[in-house]
C-alpha cells in the first residue's frame, strides 16, 4: 500500500510544496493536487515538479467539461515531461454547481464525456497515428458542417515520456463506478467507508472489472481522510475540523435532488443525517449542518484516534481494496506522522 496526501487548495500552496519536498523524503509517494474553483492545478502540479525528485504529482482532479481532450492530454503529457514521469492524471465530472455556476458551461453527458476524454488522451500520449475520433461528444477533426472544413487529423508535436499517462476517475454513482472499473487504472472515491464499500460500490467494480482491459493491470484505489495518533479526547475532538467539509458536500453542493454527496450519505445509510444535513445547509444554518453529520460518519472515514486504532483503520482500508491510503496529516509534526505511517505500510 502507498500513503498519498492532498494539497489543500485553502491557505498558502508555496508553504504546503515546502512540505511536501519534505515528505517525499520520508516515503510519501502520491500529492494529489485539487482544483475546484480554486487556482488550476497544473499550474501548482509543474511547480510541485520543480521542487521535488520522486513523489507522483496528481491533478485531483481536472473536471471534464472545462477543458477540449485533446489540451487536458497536452496538459498531462506536458506535466509528465516536467516531472520525469512522475504526473498522474485524475480526472471528474465535478458537479453541475461549478461547470454551470462557475464555468458556464451545460452538464450534460458526464460518462459519456469522461469516457471519451480518457480514450483521446491515450490516444494522443500513444502517438501511434493521426488522432481522429468518432464519439457521442466529440468528434475530431470537426466535421465540416459544423465549422471551416478545413480542420484535419494531427499527431502530438512532441514525443510523451510515456505512451500511457495513468488515468484516475473521481467517481461515485452506481454507473459512474462501473466505468471506472472498467477503463481507468485508478478510482478516487471521497468519504470512504471501507466496512460498507462493497454494499454501495461492490456489484458497479465487479461489473466494470468484468468488461476491463487486462493489459490495464488492478484497479488502484486512492481513499482515506484525516491522520491524527494520540490518546484520549483531544485527540479525537479533532473529528470536528471535518464536520463542515462534509456539512458542505452533503448539505451544499447541489440541490435536493440533485447532490452526489447526499445521495452516497443515504446508500451509506445517513438518510435521516442526510436531509437534516441538507435542509439546515440549504437553510443557511451551516453550523448546525456541521453538527448534524453523525459521529460515525466521521469515525469511519478517517483515521483517527490511539495507534492501535489507527494500525486497525488502515487494515481495513487495505481489506477494502485500498491500495494507496490518501491521508491529511495533523498534528505537531506530520512529516514524522506520515513516516510513522509509512514505515506500518
């Protein structure tokens, strides 16, 4: 099992790349890098390149709609190059509240799109012939009637250090699962629970991984969430700097109706928490929210608590198929937690 961090898109990015430079060195193998209507991760992600030696560098993640395929295949082969082979590329169809609100863009046809993208951009970093591509969204070179027709098939000027940039895919539907499954190398779950994983998410892998390339090799899942070790409750008081993340995700992010977070709240059996999360939220009353989202939600989607606790956390992450533990180290010194870590990996 890998341990992997993400880079906190709030507060100061050139003070968290220091502290990554300095995990690195005591085992940290993945930074997965967040955009959201943040600042751009490839931008962060070449800068990260610059300061590090070993550690993978992940877009976590790149919404689908916002760029064409063909620049978010330029984008990853770009970053690749920078970083020696280092870049992985995590990709999302975000949700409807930041491609409509923030980009302006419609939400339409999120598989589709994400499925399509993924096969351009292999093609693109393969760079076995011209790329051209007859799909239920894109088509390229664009067909006349819809522009000059004078467009025509190109290969990538440059050569990719490698001919297949591995793909993640934030997913969390049951549909949404089965195609990750079935044509990503790695599955970027949020708000893991690995006792009930297989009952939400089992029947969507077994099927993807049923229709899956062979040459793609195991799914890789990345999942985890706040790493803290000590005794007694100050220790797990800090539970409560998640409450209104997840306050956020299930009560905000969308309408009723229309949330992916509050839906997977009630597949996880929160119904209840779910639309008192939500109706509190919406309402305006996020404190409140926070304070609603149960305690064992927050207990089994982190790893927090006495190091035997914690040894037993990671366990059953790894039983739930986990094979890269994505953790935010707090505590006095997270560079000796996340070495700590590393060495019961």
């Amino acid at each position: 099992m890998r341990i992997s961090m993400p880079l906190q898109y709030a507060g100061d990015p050139k003070e968290s790349v220091g502290q990554i430079a300095e995990l690195e060195k005591v085992g940290l193998d993945t930074v997965w890098v967040a955009e959201a209507y943040g600042y751009d991760s490839p931008t962060l992600m070449g800068y990260i390149a610059a300061r590090t030696e070993r550690v993978r560098i992940g877009a976590a993640i790149l919404p689908v709609y916002t760029r064409t395929p063909t620049l978010i295949a330029q984008t990853a082969a770009g970053l690749d190059y920078l970083s020696d082979g280092r870049a992985v590329l995590g990709l999302g169809a975000s949700g409807p509240q930041v491609i409509e609100g923030w980009h302006g863009l419609p939400y339409d046809r999120p598989l589709a799109r994400t499925r399509e993208v993924v096969e351009i951009g292999r093609k693109v970093w393969a760079r076995e012939e011209r790329l051209t591509h007859d799909g239920k969204v894109f088509t390229l070179p664009l067909p006349p009637e819809e522009g000059t027709g004078l467009g025509k098939p190109l290969k990538i000027i440059n050569h990719p250090v490698r001919s297949a940039v591995p793909v993640y895919i934030a997913s969390l539907g049951e549909k949404n699962v089965k195609m990750t499954a079935e044509i990503a190398d790695g599955w970027l779950p949020i708000f893991f629970i690995p006792e009930k994983a297989d009952a939400v998410w089992g029947e969507s892998l077994r099927a993807g991984k049923a229709d899956r390339d062979p040459s793609l090799g195991d799914l890789e899942i990345s999942a985890g969430g706040m790493l803290a070790i000590g005794e007694g409750e100050e220790t797990k008081k800090l539970l409560d700097f998640v409450r209104p993340m997840i306050a956020l995700y299930v009560g905000g992010m969308g309408a009723k109706g229309k949330n992916f977070y509050n839906t997977l709240a009630r597949r996880y059996g929160y119904e209840d928490a779910a639309d008192k999360i939500q109706e509190l939220y919406l309402a305006g009353r996020k404190d409140e929210a926070a304070a609603a989202v149960p305690q064992e939600m927050l207990e089994l989607t982190n790893l927090v608590g006495p190091e035997s606790y914690v040894r037993e956390r990671i366990e059953a992450f790894r039983a739930a198929g986990v094979t890269e533990l994505n953790v935010t180290p707090v505590g006095d010194d997270p560079v000796r937690l996340v070495e700590k870590v590393k060495d019961w990996l």
